[in-house]
C-alpha cells in the first residue's frame, strides 16, 4: 500500500512530498507493506532520486524521523520506462504500470537545510554524478555547436552562387572566337566535337 500527498509548488523550486511508514530499510516495505518515498507536490510522477533518500535517512535516522516535505534544486532528471527489472531495482515504485513513464530527480536540498558533514558519507558518489553530469553538459554543448556549424554550412550551400560570383560568370552566348565554334574541343560520348 502506498501514501501519496499532493501540495502545490512554488517556482524555481520543487517540492516533493513523502509518506513516513516505520521502517529503516531503503527500498523495503514495512510490516504494512508501505515504502517510503517522495513525489512531486503537483502529482506528476516525478520521485526523489534514491540517493537522496539515502542522505535523508542518514541525517534523519529513519523515514518516520524525515520531514513530510522537502524542498530543493533539480539537479538532474532522470527518465525511465517501468519495466521488471526496474519494478525490482525500486521497489518503492513497483506500484506505477508496467511501460509507464517517471522521473527520477536528484536534488539539491534547501528545505530541510543540509550541512556538508550530513553529506560527507556521500561526497564520493555525489561528485561522480557532478562530474558526469558536467560531462553530459559539456557534450551537450559540444554538439550543439557542430549541429549550428552544420546547419550554417548547408543554408550557405543552399544560398547558390552571390550577384557577384555572377556577373563573374561567362555568359552563355557570348562571342567567344569563331561563330559556332568557341575553340574548345568537347568529347561526348567518344565523339569528339
């Protein structure tokens, strides 16, 4: 049995709702068979990022010690498509239908405040996702770029020649040596013109 609360959001920061069943054990139900979680205030089936549970339970001691609702900057959204293994991975969300869409978000906490010693047990595995979120970006950046300088290239090559490149241009007709012959020998086909 799962617990949801709903509670309206404010801009620039998301909120995320949770239920508080007596439990210690991520991803473990209680002797109710209730999980603990946390889920967008507007209801979308946006769920805070395991690690961030993690640090809520460590700096909490247990679910029903966290607060109701937290509030933080999204760092990153991650999308997945329910499916066995992922019904297995979290089973706190076992409850979505299978081929259903949800988001993973990890958060930067400001309500409750966080203190770096809270999240010292934690440093490693949030810079790894720093860094690579970093990369992420940066890739992003990068090809976004080479898709603009492409784009670039190909309008340029749609343009055609300029109105100067044109008047450069011979003209078709023009007098150019003798009357019906410009001189040129042309090859077609093997006959020789």
């Amino acid at each position: 049995q799962q617990q949801q609360l709903l509670y309206g959001t404010s801009p620039g920061s998301l909120h995320l709702l949770g239920s508080s069943p007596i439990t210690t054990q991520l991803n473990s139900a209680s002797t109710s068979g209730d999980f603990y979680m946390y889920q967008a205030a507007d209801g979308q089936w946006l769920f805070l990022h395991p690690l961030n549970l993690r640090c809520l339970l460590h700096m909490y001691g247990s679910y029903a010690a966290c607060p109701a609702i937290v509030t933080g900057k999204l760092l990153e959204m991650e999308g997945i498509v329910q499916d066995e293994a992922s019904r297995r991975r979290w089973k706190f969300l076992s409850h979505l239908p299978l081929q259903g869409s949800f988001s993973l978000g990890e958060v930067e906490f400001l309500q409750p405040p966080v203190t770096p010693d809270q999240l010292a047990p934690f440093a490693e595995e949030l810079s790894v996702r720093d860094r690579r979120r970093k990369r992420r970006a940066e890739a992003a950046r990068r090809e976004s770029r080479r898709e603009a300088a492409a784009a670039a290239a190909a309008q340029k090559a749609r343009q055609g020649p300029t109105a100067a490149e044109l008047k450069a241009m011979p003209r078709l007709g023009s007098d150019c040596g003798q009357a019906g012959n410009s001189g040129v020998n042309v090859e077609i086909e093997g006959l020789t013109a």
